[in-house]
C-alpha cells in the first residue's frame, strides 16, 4: 500500500492539512517547498531572502544588517584609500608624501580584510539557508517515519553451529 501523499494543494483545508500530518509551517504556505538549491540561489541574490523563505526572521535581519553593514564599511574605507593616494601623488614634501602612502596602504589592508569577513559571511549565510531548507520538513518526516517501527529475526545455518540476527528499524 503506498502512502498517502503529504503535499497539501491549495484546495486543501486546514483541518484535512492536519490530519494527514503536515506540519504548520507548509500548512500555513499551502504548497510544496521549493528545492533548497532554490533557497540558496535566493539567498545569494539578495542578503537574508533564503532566510525569509524559511521564516527564520530574526537571521534573515541579521544576514541583511550585517552585509550591508559590511559593504558599507568596504566602501568607506575604498573612499578613504582612494583619498590619500590621490593626496599622496600631490604631497608638497616626501615626509608627507610618505604618511599619506602609508594611510591608503593601511586603508586598502582593511578593505581587503572586509572583503574577505564579506565573502565568509555570505557563504555562511548561504550554508545556513540551504540547511535550513532541508530542515522545514523535518518534523514532518520525522513523525512519519516513527510510525513505521519493525522487529526482525532471522536465522540461517552455518558449518559451525547456527546464526541468528536480530534488527530493529525505526
């Protein structure tokens, strides 16, 4: 006997949703969930989207806050690098000359340092929505599988004696 299918379609009740055990996260969507390629896709197209997908709010706010926290800074501290070596090429004297180098070298060491804390940020925030994906039906998988719980014993002959096994699936 094939199980009953668990995917809700849109004409579905909440009531029915209930009874054959979908969780409330796709009862509430109504629809199947998307592939987590999808999600992550999502995610990399704009900061904290795989995260809203999967209403995880407070992670997609933060995901967002912080890369665009980042990128910010990144373009500060170009802006800023980009300053002192224009200044540097006008300095009046090579002392000045010399500090102003040493800021854009000091300016562009940090935004290339924020360009890397950047990428680490998007793949993890990309990690964490994919996981996140295969995670929304858990639940539900879950209690599925708990129902089907097997004992099984079997025994075959050996040329030394007999053997018997024992296995238990859940």
């Amino acid at each position: 006997m094939k199980p009953e299918s668990t995917l809700v379609s849109p004409d579905t009740s909440v009531s029915e949703s209930a009874r054959i055990g979908v969780s409330p996260k796709l009862r509430s969507r109504q629809v199947a969930p998307e592939p987590p390629y999808r999600i992550v896709l999502r995610s990399l197209v704009y900061p904290g989207w795989g995260q809203l997908y999967n209403r995880k709010y407070f992670k997609a706010l933060a995901v967002f806050t912080s890369e665009a926290t980042l990128l910010g800074m990144i373009y500060s501290e170009s802006k800023e690098a980009s300053e002192d070596y224009d200044a540097h090429l006008v300095a009046p004297d090579p002392a000045t000359a010399e500090r102003l180098y040493n800021e854009y070298a000091k300016h562009f060491d940090k935004r290339d340092s924020l360009i890397w804390w950047t990428a680490g940020l998007v793949l993890l925030s990309l990690a964490d929505a994919y996981v996140d994906a295969h995670l929304l039906t858990f639940e539900q998988e879950f209690s599925e599988s708990r129902g089907r719980t097997e004992f099984l014993i079997s025994a075959a002959p050996c040329p030394r004696g007999g053997f018997v096994g024992l296995s238990y699936l859940f």
